[in-house]
C-alpha cells in the first residue's frame, strides 16, 4: 500500500473538483431533519443542484482559512493494508502551513511538513523510519512559491479534493449516483452518493500499488463506495466520509476514507524550529530531488 499522503513533492490535482463542490449548494431551503424527495424526484432534485452550483463553488475547499483538519485513511486488500492520519493547519496572510501525517501501522514513520509565513525556506520533520535520509531529523528546503498553484495543491487539502472528485466522476458518468439530500440540525445539509470503486482510483483517493492495480478486475470496480457528505450552514464543506466492504471475485477490499476541519488554527498549532545547527539544508533542485528519491525509498508501504 502507499504510504503517499502528504509529503510526496509532486502532488497532483484531478480536474473534477468543481463538480464536486457544487454539493454545497444542494438543498439549503430545505426545513431541519427534514428528507427531500424519495426515487426519481430525489435524483431529478439533487441532480439540479449539483448542476446549478458547478462553477459558483469550485474554489470553496480553497477559501476555508485560518482552519484545522484532520484525515483518517485506511485501505486493505486481501492481507495487505495501510492507514495513515494526517493532521493540517493554515493560519494568516501570507499563510503559515503545516501538516503531521502519520502512519497508524508503523508509529516510527512520520513526517511533517512546516512552511511558515515568513522567509524563503520550508521544512520537513522526519520520524525514525527516515533517520538514513539525512543527517538530522529537521530538513530546510527551498519554498516554493504556491500562489499560483490549485487550491488543492497543499497536502492538508489533498485528501478532500481527491475525495470530492471521486463523487465528480460518478456524478458526470451517472447522475443518479446522488441518492439522498436531507438537512439536518444547525442548518447543515447532508448529502450521499454512490461513488464507484473505479471513480475513486481514478481520484486517486488511495494511490495503489501496480501489483494490487492489477488484480482489481472491471467488476470489481463497478462496486459501491458509499460516501456522505455534511456541508455547514453557509453551504462550505465540513466533512466527507467514504466507507465500504467489497467482497467479490475472490478478493477483500476494505476501506475507509474521512476528511473534516476540526476548527480554528492558532499559532499554538505551528512547531518551534530548533537551532540552526540541527536544521539540514538542501541548497538547490538537485538536492531536493534527491532529498525525495530517498525519501520513497525509505518508506515502508
């Protein structure tokens, strides 16, 4: 299993996420506690929302500052399995950022990642399962200038947006795929949709081995992952949960995949760096490259 989430440098976002988003517009006038329509009404309601809101909502996950989040990711195949948690917090403008991801199978491999606002340099935190990749367990490296990159670019957004765009992809293949919108107390909505085990490989929700790939037949992937979905009362995204046991074909899936903010960042949620003297600098691209390299080969999986 991949050990991925989080400090991979070269992150990739899929290009969905704006379908996705556009669940934080479905039925906000709907009274509290409150079922929307059953059978093809409910399709034909829920289906319009999502249509409605596409482009007004593709930026939301991006625009929810000053926050703390946490996500739990837990994947197994037959005998093979991984589950990590990453914690995250943003704060401020220019923006501090940092995340703590976590492997709950090996407590020795962890790694977080600290850009502060100021200056031109990040920082990575390694754990003991990474002691071979350099010198000291705190690495500096050059900041990148993230501005102009996607809103979900950043490692503590990652995991929702790849989310969301699983639900994008059944949404666009099947409209029906959206099957219940229900508000709840406090003014939240909550929304559910059969998202496909192919939608959520496509997503790259979990980033599989070729070897597991490979036995993950057509029929398989035509399984439901059953994912709901709690907007707040302005209609922002608070929670994405994604669950499922698939049995077929001689094989085990199991999985569980759950994004939320947990609230307000604060300066408390940002680590103190140690002298310089324990700080590794890599000067240069080539450095860093090389920094990753060993990196993944360190990983456990």
């Amino acid at each position: 299993m991949t050990g991925g989430h989080g400090m991979r440098r070269h992150l990739r976002v899929i290009g969905l996420l704006g379908a996705a988003l556009a669940l934080t517009a479905a039925c906000g006038q709907a009274r509290a506690g409150a079922a929307l329509p059953d059978g093809e009404d409910a399709a034909t309601y829920v289906s319009a929302k999502f249509e409605s809101a596409l482009n007004r909502l593709q930026e939301s996950l991006g625009e929810q500052r000053d926050t703390t989040a946490s996500n739990d990711t837990y994947f197994r195949f037959d005998e093979k399995w991984a589950h990590n948690t990453i914690v995250s917090a943003r704060l401020g403008s220019p923006e501090s950022r940092v995340t703590h991801n976590r492997s709950e199978k090996n407590p020795d491999e962890f790694l977080d990642s600290f850009s502060p606002a100021d200056g031109d340099r990040q920082f990575v935190y390694l754990g003991p399962v990474y002691k071979n990749v350099a010198p000291t367990a705190w690495v500096s490296l050059p900041k990148t200038d993230g501005r102009a990159a996607p809103a979900c670019a950043w490692a503590g957004i990652l995991p929702a947006c790849k989310m969301a765009n699983a639900v994008a992809i059944t949404f666009n293949t099947n409209k029906k795929a959206a099957t219940n919108a229900r508000s709840r107390q406090g003014g939240r909505t909550e929304l559910r949709a059969d998202v496909t085990l192919d939608a959520f490989l496509r997503a790259r929700v979990e980033v599989l081995p070729d070897s597991v790939l490979g036995q993950i037949t057509d029929t398989m992937r035509k399984q439901i992952v059953p994912t709901t979905i709690t907007l707040d009362p302005g209609g922002a995204l608070e929670q994405i949960l994604m669950e499922a046991n698939i049995s077929a074909e001689g094989h085990r899936i199991e999985l569980r995949e759950e994004f939320h903010f947990t609230g307000k960042a604060s300066p408390n949620d940002f680590p103190k760096l140690p002298d310089a003297a324990q700080i590794t600098v890599l000067p240069d691209q080539a450095a860093v490259d090389d920094f990753y390299r060993r990196l993944d080969q360190a990983r456990t999986g």
